[in-house]
C-alpha cells in the first residue's frame, strides 16, 4: 500500500509520516496540509552524493533541481548537505539567496531569463549559467563586459534522445523549445562562438532528456553522446571543457507498479557509458553534475485532506469531495498522473471501494485520482494523497481565489510550519 519508506501504521490504525500521527497533524494545522519529512529528503541527496563518490573519478556535484519544491527550508537542508541547487527563475534565485544559499554552488536555467534576472545572477556571483539561445548568450557577454566581469557558463544542449516518458515532461528530443540541438550542428557552432566571446568562459555542457524516468538506457545513451560532443568541440575549438551537466529526471514511485533503481544503479550505468567513449575518443572524464529534484522530495511529502462529502452514483461510480484540489496538485488534470491514496484515520482496513478522489474547485476536471481503491470514508475523515513532495506545492494556484496550504516539515518526530498557510487577506495583499 505504501510508496515511501516514511509511511506506516501505528497502533490506533493511522497513517504516520516519520513516526508522526498524520491523523495529530491535520487536527494540529488543518487542511488541505502539505507535510514533508526532512529525514527522507536528507537522505536522498547523500545517496545521490554516495553514487557520484563512488562511480566518477574526478567528482561532481549534486544540484538539487529548485523546480520541484522552492521555499527556503529546502535551500537550507540542500545547503547543509554540501549540495547545489538549480534554480530556473529570478524567483527561485531570490529564495536560495535569502535562505543563505551559497550562490557558487547555483546553477541558473531557463529558455528564457530576462535582463533582470541575468543582471541578478551576475551581481549574486552565481556559479553557472546555462545559455539557452544565440540571443542570451549575446545579452549575457554584453552585460558582463559592463560589469567587468566573466559570466561562467554552459551551453544546454538538445542531444536527440527519446526519454520514453509524457511528451509534455519530454525536453531531449529534437523538437524541443530547449537547448542549442546537437544533430543540426547547431550545438557545435555555439560553442564555437561562445568559445571566442568577450566575458564568457565556456566551462562545460549541459543536457536534460526529460522526467519521472525509470530506465536508465537513455541516461546513458545521451552520456555517450555528451562525450562524444565535448570531444569534437576539443576537436574543432582546441578548448577542453571539464564539466559535464546531465540533468536529472530520475523517476519517483507514485503507485506500486513503479519500479525504481537505486541511485548507485543509474550512476554506474551512466558513469560505465562515460568512460567507455571517453577511453575511445582519448578524452579526459569530466566533472560531473546532476540535477535531481522529484526523487529527493517526491516521495518525502505527502497531502493531507478532509474529506466534506461521499457522492455515490449507482452503476457510474463513487465520488470522494475533499478540501483541496486541483489549486493545490494540478498534476492529475495536466498530465492525468497516478497517486496513491489512504484514508489516515482507517490506514489499518482494507482499501476495497473503488472511486473517484475530486476537488472543491468549480471545474468537472479538478480531480485528483479516478478509479483509485480507498477505504470506506465519510465526511470529516483524513485522506492522505502520498508523492506529492514534488510539484504540487511549487504549481499550486489561487483559483477560485483560494488559499495555498502550509509546507509543514518533519524532523526527529517532530514538527514545525515551513512556510504559513496563506490567509485570506493575503489573497488581496497586491489589489489596489
């Protein structure tokens, strides 16, 4: 029935997360209720740190991929790890910079950074920059030079591979709003070209074939094909870059059919392909850089939900209405993702109904699972949606002008609020 290592049943028949009552927590905070266990999260990045210790000879780093959960706890534990952060908007630079994130080891995406936000990661120091397009790898040397300084970056690269995933989450392949693509030479004419620019150093090469991946075949394909191209930038520039970015994507388990690797077991396969082109192509093994982020806090978070009525429609099926919705996990009415869901208060019995968990939103489409088995369940009971660390938080919206839900952490059986509820004078906090 469980996803997560952190989920169990104590002795009342209730749902806990890190040892904690989730039954205590709605009571405690109310819901809709994000709850997050820092164990879990702390413990993912030392096994992705374990696997790079143990399969690259010449280091790397982990960076935390910002997008799937920013607020500035997680910069805090990230920071406290000894890890890095990649960070896609001005806003997430902001919330690393005010969690006291150390901007050397920040990694700055985004197809499109704005003057403002490209002028931030140049006065902050940030470690990487990672060019996009012609037109921002233009901006940005000239905005340095008027700084007098050097902005140290890589270029996104668009390597052709399939990720096998959903094609919204898909950023690999060809056709792809992403990266410089390697297959038109488009890649290795921009390297050229920031190769020889005034305040740029071209350190390495970034690449992201997509996300909730659970094969590591692509992985390793698109290292094999990073080598290769570093290799022909040496070739044709004489520069040898040192640093490879490859992204994350590692997949998370949502439902028990998800089957996922150790972290060890995608660094070896991913690390094995490296090696084996760079020994072919004579080219020295870079430092390496990933960027997991679903698989550090997906599965350490959870949802916690009232449920305010049971609608049963003989012959069609049976809906479960709770408190929250597609305002606070969108993911089901974007990509029609699978959850895992229990009800907290009856964790012990059986889950034989099957039905539809729906929101309070005002759209037919606000739903968080459909044909899901759950306990049987009335109103005022607590049902728990489980996986919903990543991307539910950092994509939840004010429709219908409700309020977001508070972040509260977890940590040695112990609780404290992360980030408030919203209230609802906040919601008019900018109307004039």
């Amino acid at each position: 029935m469980f996803v997560s290592d952190s989920l169990s049943v104590n002795e009342k028949g209730h749902l806990t997360i890190g040892g904690v009552d989730t039954v205590y927590l709605a009571e405690k905070y109310g819901t809709p209720l994000y709850v997050m266990d820092e164990a879990s999260i702390r413990g993912a990045l030392r096994d992705y740190k374990k696997s790079i210790d143990e399969n690259y000879e010449n280091g790397g780093m982990v960076a935390f991929a910002s997008k799937a959960c920013a607020f500035k706890a997680i910069y805090e534990i990230v920071k406290e790890e000894g890890c890095g952060a990649d960070v896609v908007s001005g806003g997430e630079l902001y919330t690393a910079i005010q969690a006291g994130f150390p901007p050397e080891r920040l990694y700055f995406h985004g197809n499109f950074k704005t003057e403002d936000e490209l002028a931030m990661a140049l006065d902050y120091g940030v470690g990487r920059i990672i060019v996009d397009n012609g037109e921002e790898l233009e901006a940005l040397s000239a905005m340095a030079k008027a700084r007098n300084v050097t902005a140290n970056i890589y270029l996104r690269i668009t390597p052709g591979v399939d990720a096998h995933t959903h094609s919204f989450i898909m950023t690999g392949q060809n056709d792809s709003k992403f990266g410089f693509t390697l297959e038109t030479g488009e890649a290795l004419q921009a390297a050229k070209k920031a190769a020889a620019m005034p305040n740029i150093a071209l350190k390495g090469m970034h690449c992201h074939i997509g996300s909730q991946i659970f094969d590591e075949a692509p992985f390793a394909h698109t290292a094999e094909l990073m080598i290769g191209f570093l290799a022909q930038v040496r070739d044709e520039t004489g520069l040898t870059l040192t640093e490879l970015n490859m992204g994350g994507g590692f997949g998370s388990r949502y439902v028990e059919s998800d089957v996922v690797l150790p972290y060890g077991e995608y660094m070896r396969r991913i690390a094995g392909a490296m090696k084996e082109v760079a020994a072919k192509l004579s080219f020295p093994l870079p430092y390496i850089v990933i960027e997991p982020g679903r698989s550090i806090v997906g599965n350490a978070g959870i949802t916690l939900y009232t449920v305010g009525s049971v609608k049963h429609i003989p012959g069609i099926r049976t809906f479960v209405i709770v408190d929250g919705g597609m305002t606070d996990n969108p993911r089901y009415a974007l990509y029609q993702s699978k959850y895992t869901a229990v009800v907290a208060n009856k964790a012990n019995l059986p889950a034989d109904q099957v039905v539809t968990i729906a929101g309070r939103c005002c759209e037919s489409g606000d739903l968080i699972q459909e044909h899901t088995k759950l306990q049987p369940c009335q109103r005022g009971d607590i049902v728990a949606v489980m996986t919903t660390g990543a991307y539910n938080y950092s994509m939840a919206s004010n429709y219908n002008r409700l309020p977001r839900p508070p972040i509260v952490m977890l940590s040695g059986g112990k609780s404290y609020v992360a980030v408030r509820r919203e209230s609802l004078a906040d919601l008019c906090c900018n109307d004039l």
